[in-house]
C-alpha cells in the first residue's frame, strides 16, 4: 500500500501485512546486531535503543528513550551508552555490510559531508566555537563527518567520525576527562574522510563513484590519494583552488570568469523535494592524469534563473564518461544532507546528552542503524517492474508514510 507524505492515515487503516513485514524487518536487524553485544543485559538494552529511536516519541533523549521502554530512569540507557562492554566500530562494520546486502549496486556513489551538533558548555568531546554548516554560522556545536552509501534503491549513513579541533588534540587533561583515545592525532576533515573511504574500500562496498563538496574538493591530497586508487570522483573545489589545462595552472575562478555564454548543457542533477532539480552545465578538460585511460575535467554548474551563480567541481574518471552520467553523481551530493535532516528528525540523530567520546560514537552508530532500517524498509516498497539502474534515490520525508506503522511495531 502506498501512502502520501502528508495523508492522514490511521494506524487500523494500514494493511495486517504491512505491519508484519514492518517486524520481519525488525527481526533481521536485531540478528544483525545481536553478536556484537556479549552480555545479555547491553543487547536487551542495545534493542530497545534502537526501538526508542524508531517510535514516534518527540524527543528521542535519555529520559524519554526511558519512558518508551518502561523504564523509571535513564541509568540504562546511560550505562548502554558509556559503560557497557560493545564494540561501536564492529557495529558499523555489520551496518555497512547490511546497507550493502539491501542497498549495493555498482554504479552507487559514496557521498562525504559534514554536519554541526549544537551544545551548550565546553565539556562534550570537540565541542567548539567553529563553523556549523547546520547552523549556517559560527556556534558553539560538535562536528561530526558522515560517510554516507547512495543507490538506486536508497540512501543512507555508512561510516561517522568525531571532528576534534586542535586546541583539544593540545588539551590532554581535556580530552581525557571526555575519554578521548590516549595520543588520539589531529586530523582534519579531509583526512578523517579519507580513513572513512579506506574502510568502505577495504570492505569492498560496491560503488563507482566519490562526491563530496568544497571542503573535501580543495584538498588536493584527497584527491591525489583517490587518483593513486583508480577512483572516479567529482568533488565541488571553490574559487580558490588551483587546477591544470596543459602545462599551465589556473585558479578556479579565472577560469569561471572566462568561461563563455553559449554552448551549455540543461540536464537535471536528479530529483529533489519540488521535482527535478534543472542547470545548465559544462565542462573544460585539465591537464591528462598518470592512468593512460583516464581524464580529468572542470566540470561547471549554472543556475537557470542566476547566470552568475557558479559552481565547480573537479572530475576524475575513465575516458568516455558521458556528461550526464557526471551530472547525476554531481547531483547526488543532496543525498547526505537528505540522510542528516531525515536522521535527525526520524531517528534523534542529534537528540543525544552525552559528552563522552564513546558516548557519541555509540548513540550515533545505533541511530544510523534506525534510519538504515527506515531507507531499507523504503527500499522494499519501491515499485518492481521500475528498473533498478534508473531509480533515483527515494527522499527520506516519504518515510514518513510508515510513522503510523511504527507506532504499532515499537510498542
């Protein structure tokens, strides 16, 4: 049964079978999770976090986590978060493998971005007067970096590491009283993204492609690194950047500034919340890279409605790729941001009270294997005759069609 973002729908209105198929799924992540909590206590407890986060309660904090799961205080949950014996990271690596048995295709795209956690106080790990891309300004706030997997079938976060500033890495008495790893190095954004791309690649995820914006774009060494592998990508550089043609280097922007009129191509980069998302693109070819098979290109985007609005992206793939294709990865870039602003307000992505380094990863780690359930759950949905390969990826706000089944599942 299909339902319409917005429909009001009656929890008794939905069909017995979905509310069945709603708990096979949830029977399946549960055997999933299961082995990587060895002590019976932190896997009923572990359950029942994820259980909280996917019901339909307001707020998905200590208290009311609690409360949804007949609790008379939060100690359980704050002892599951902070002190109980599990392993975050093998937890990630069963989400990664389940995203890839429910999601994997090889044309998928591995998306990098971050997002900003607003706090108050100075004692939560790398909280920080720094930029918050969520808050559109400098604040007070903890960043986090996201991997995030994106198919035809769907969207959803694979990998998540904590961005600590280095007036901490200098702070050691600070980052021990907030657990953070004995000697934990400095690295930047790029670089944690990197580690989070070693992984998926190390894993064998299937995917043909890496995007990413400005922050990651500008760091040449990502790049390089990404190259050295033989990896497509098409990371957005700003105007600042430096980029070859020939045997000659450019700035970004002078070439923005000489770029001509005509000759553009309108192509959509895929489908967003009012439709097909429509520009104006070309591209320039730069200097040829060490892979004899291989091209580099400046790829350039043009609003329809703002000519002089501009934006760049550096592409690396296989000689032969046609335009479009490049476009639909440049295109795929909103799929992250469509995982943060669903995650947070499905799942409490950002709902946590913790200030602890392990505290973070595991409360992250288990709302990204909610909203994983969420993308797949969308994902089985998806009409069967539609081929596979042309599928765009779902946006997550119709996963709100399944609140009212959620109601009844998590109760």
């Amino acid at each position: 049964m299909e339902l319409q973002q917005g429909q009001n729908t009656a929890p008794t209105d939905l069909a017995l079978e979905t509310v069945r198929e709603w708990a096979l799924w949830l029977t399946e992540v549960e055997r999933w999770l299961m082995p990587h909590f060895p002590r019976r206590e932190a896997r009923h407890r572990a359950w029942a976090y994820i259980r909280g986060l996917l019901s339909p309660v307001e707020r998905k904090n200590g208290w009311q986590l609690a409360e949804v799961n007949g609790d008379t205080t939060p100690y359980g949950v704050q002892h599951l978060l902070g002190r109980a014996r599990w392993d975050d990271e093998a937890v990630r690596n069963a989400l990664r493998a389940y995203l890839v048995e429910h999601l994997g295709e090889p044309q998928a795209v591995l998306v990098i971005d971050e997002t900003g956690f607003l706090k108050k106080g100075q004692h939560s790990a790398g909280v920080a007067r720094q930029y918050s891309g969520t808050a559109g300004r400098i604040e007070n706030c903890q960043i986090g970096v996201f991997l995030a997997y994106a198919s035809s079938w769907g969207h959803a976060l694979l990998d998540c590491a904590l961005y600590l500033p280095q007036d901490w890495i200098n702070d050691g008495e600070r980052c021990q009283s907030a657990g953070v790893p004995e000697k934990h190095p400095f690295a930047t954004k790029p670089q944690l993204a990197r580690q989070m791309l070693k992984r998926a690649f190390d894993a064998q995820v299937p995917a043909a492609w890496v995007t990413g914006d400005s922050v990651y774009g500008d760091d040449r060494r990502l790049r390089v690194w990404l190259e050295e592998r033989a990896q497509a990508y098409v990371l957005a550089v700003s105007g600042k950047e430096y980029v070859w043609r020939g045997w000659q280097q450019y700035q970004v922007k002078t070439l923005l500034a000489t770029l001509p009129p005509n000759g553009w191509t309108r192509l959509s980069a895929g489908a967003g919340t009012k439709g097909l998302r429509w520009y104006e693109w070309c591209w320039l070819p730069l200097a040829h890279p060490m892979h004899p098979a291989w091209r580099r290109w400046l790829l350039v985007r043009r609003s329809v409605s703002e000519p002089t609005d501009l934006t760049a992206y550096v592409v690396f793939a296989p000689d032969g790729r046609a335009l479009d294709e490049v476009v639909r990865v440049a295109g795929s870039r909103w799929t992250v941001e469509s995982c943060f602003e669903a995650a947070k307000g499905e799942v409490g992505l950002d709902q946590y009270e913790v200030r602890s380094w392990t505290g973070w990863y595991r409360h992250i780690t288990l709302a990204m294997w909610a909203y994983a359930l969420l993308t797949v759950l969308r994902a089985a949905h998806l009409p069967l005759e539609e081929p596979k390969k042309t599928r765009l990826p779902p946006h997550p706000s119709s996963l709100a069609a399944f609140k009212a089944t959620r109601r009844l599942a998590c109760r």
